[in-house]
C-alpha cells in the first residue's frame, strides 16, 4: 500500500520567517541585494488565527516598488516568497544557515498581461471617426490587438492550514500543482497559495513608461483547507483551452460580476435572487417540456397555424442575435439557442421536409423541400391562413 505521508515535522512545533523578495526574473538569486527583499516578518506560527492587528492571524505590508525600463516596455515581475525555520535563511549559498527541509518556496508573476483591441470604425454618415488620433497610430504599429502589460496594487499569501494525510501521485486537480512533496522523505511541505481571487479586473491599471514607481500591498493570512479548495477550483482554467483567449476575457469579466455582487450586495436580497432565479429556470424548463410534449401528441393541425410557426421562429432568431450582440449572460443565451432550436422542430411537425436531391442548388447542393400536411391542406385553418 502507498505511504502516507505527513507534513514536515517542523512547521506545527516551531516559529517560522517570512522572506519575500522581488525580482524580474522567475528564478531568483538575488539574496544578497537588500533592494529586492520587499518584506521580512519573523517569529510567525502554522495555524495561528488569532495574532495580527485585527486578531485574525493576518499581517500586511504596503511599499511602493521601484520599475525599470525593461518593466515599463511590458517586462515581466515576480515575487518570490519564502518561508523557513526561524533561525535559518532561504539563500542556499550560506551553508551554515541553509537546510532544504527547513525551507519552503514558491513564486509567481505579479502583472498581468491584457490584450487592448484598436475599434478603427467610422461613422457612416460623416465618415470621420472617434479614435484617438494616439490610438490609430499605435494600431498601424502593433496592429488590431496589443498585448499590455497591467498592475493590481494587492495580493494575499495564504499558508493553507492542512494536516491531511497527502499520497504522492493522488492529489486530485488543481490541488496537486500547489502540494510539493520532499523528493528524499515523502513529506509534503506546508501549501503557499497566492490568492487574487477578489482582485477585480476594472482595478488594473496598464504599465507603462510614465510610472516610475508601482503601489504594493502584500497580505499573509491562514487559510483553511475548504476555503482554499473552493479558491483552487475558482482560480483554475477551463480545460477548453483550444478556444482561445477571447472566452477567457470574457469569463472574467463574468466573474467580477459575480464578485461584485457578492461584495456589494445585500445578502438577504442576493439569496432572494438566487431563489427567483432558480424558480424561473425550472418553469422555464418545464415549458419546454410541455411544449415539446404538445405538438408531439398532437395528431392534427386544425386550428394550428403554420404561418405562426414560421413566424416563432424569425421572432427567436431576432432575439437570439440581439442578446449576441448585447453580449448578454451566457445562461440567457443558451434559454434563447434552446428555445429556437425547439421552434426549428416545430417545423418538421407542421410540414413535410425533405432533401430534394434532384433539383440541386448551384449543381451542387440538395434542395430543402417544404410541403403542407394532409391534416393542414384539408382543415379551414389554411383557409385563414391564405387569407391572413
């Protein structure tokens, strides 16, 4: 049977440091410039939730980080943290004070790098247009797209407060890519998550070579595992990668709405909308179902209209182009697609629709055929319809 494996011994018995530095490049050596240590906090507890300045276990720490050219061009910028036994240092060039079991490190990129799209439309009456003269210059050099480089003034590190009995190779996705294992012992090392999930988009500002310098504020709190498993699976990508960086803008953009209204909205009336929203998707799903059922059962198209049926449908095409282009919720959209989709059926149960594979249009391709019912030619509803 595999080894359970445990959690290094050290870090529940003894204080530990905090060492964070930050660096250009992500595989940091820069130990002995005092520049890049950004903050250093000493003597901190695993799972203390009680310490801190609001008796939370959380501690904070605001500077402001001078940028070179190479950043201010879209260079990349990393933070680089690491935590040991108190007493000892993360530098594995100071033998006396390095040892690997008492070191744990991770690190990440901090900017963000966005794309800015250049709308180079005019108007058709005066054909003049509203963009920047700036803007229609930069899309002659850079093209239609532009990759910038972004900022957001805070991140929280989070020590995840775990004493599950990991396996090795049996840490399910995406928590497997934050518990590191010792390659010697088996033990896990204790979990760094660096959390910007309340980070919302519109609070990132482009980099660019009017900033000199870029706010900071770094946050290190105890997280418990349940949070952090919900953080993690918020946090990670789409496995439907292969459509492109177009859905992932869009997704958090969705995203912030959600935040937004978690953060700004009264939770009495956010839980009353869940409710209503919930209660509507089931009625509308159970008029689908009626529906689908009705013109299943029916046998006859008396007192049916053909016209309205074809109507429906231009009617749903309308909309359903309409909140496309008014790039609406995703779950409207889908109510809409199913909608249409049912009223294109609708078709077949009104009218006989064939492939006509002799008459083909352009040479090529078979003619779609349509022709009234028996039941609809000999009722008086027909009758109507022509004269409507």
């Amino acid at each position: 049977s595999p080894r359970t494996c445990t959690l290094t011994i050290f870090w529940g018995e003894f204080p530990q440091d905090l060492y964070v530095y930050i660096s250009e490049h992500e595989h940091f050596t820069d130990f002995n410039v005092s520049s890049a240590l950004f903050w250093e906090k000493r003597d901190l507890v695993y799972g203390d939730w009680t310490s801190g300045e609001n008796s939370d276990g959380c501690y904070q720490h605001f500077g402001e980080l001078d940028i070179s050219q190479s950043v201010q061009r879209n260079g990349s910028i990393y933070v680089h943290v690491y935590f040991t036994k108190s007493g000892f240092h993360p530098d594995p060039r100071q033998k006396s004070l390095y040892r690997r079991l008492a070191t744990v490190h991770t690190s990440r990129m901090i900017n963000k790098y966005k794309r800015r799209r250049f709308q180079k439309t005019k108007n058709l009456l005066t054909g003049e247009t509203e963009a920047d003269p700036e803007m229609i210059k930069r899309a002659e050099d850079f093209g239609p797209v532009e990759v910038i480089s972004h900022w957001h003034p805070n991140l929280t590190i989070n020590m995840v407060d775990d004493h599950t009995p990991w396996v090795r190779g049996s840490v399910p996705p995406p928590l497997d890519q934050y518990v590191k294992f010792d390659a010697l012992s088996g033990d896990y090392f204790p979990i760094l998550y660096f959390n910007d999930y309340w980070n919302l988009q519109r609070d990132y500002f482009p980099i660019n070579e009017s900033l000199r310098r870029l706010p900071f504020r770094l946050s290190f709190c105890p997280l418990s595992l349940w949070r952090w498993q919900l953080y993690a699976a918020q946090s990670s990508r789409s496995p439907w990668n292969f459509l492109g960086e177009d859905l992932y803008e869009q997704s958090d953009e969705e995203q912030d709405s959600v935040k937004v209204a978690l953060l700004e909205t009264n939770p009495y009336l956010l839980a009353l909308t869940i409710i209503v929203s919930i209660v509507h998707s089931i009625f509308e799903f159970l008029a689908f179902k009626n529906d689908i059922q009705f013109w299943n059962s029916r046998q006859s198209l008396e007192g049916l209209s053909v016209r309205s049926v074809f109507f429906g449908v231009f009617q749903s095409l309308v909309v359903l182009l309409y909140i496309l282009d008014n790039e609406t919720n995703v779950v409207v959209q889908l109510s809409v697609f199913v909608g249409l989709l049912i009223d294109l059926w609708k078709i077949t149960k009104v009218m006989d629709v064939r492939l006509d594979r002799e008459n083909k249009v352009a040479g090529t391709f078979p003619r779609v055929s349509f022709t009234d019912k028996s039941t609809y030619v000999e009722s008086s509803t027909k009758v109507y319809d022509d004269v409507s």
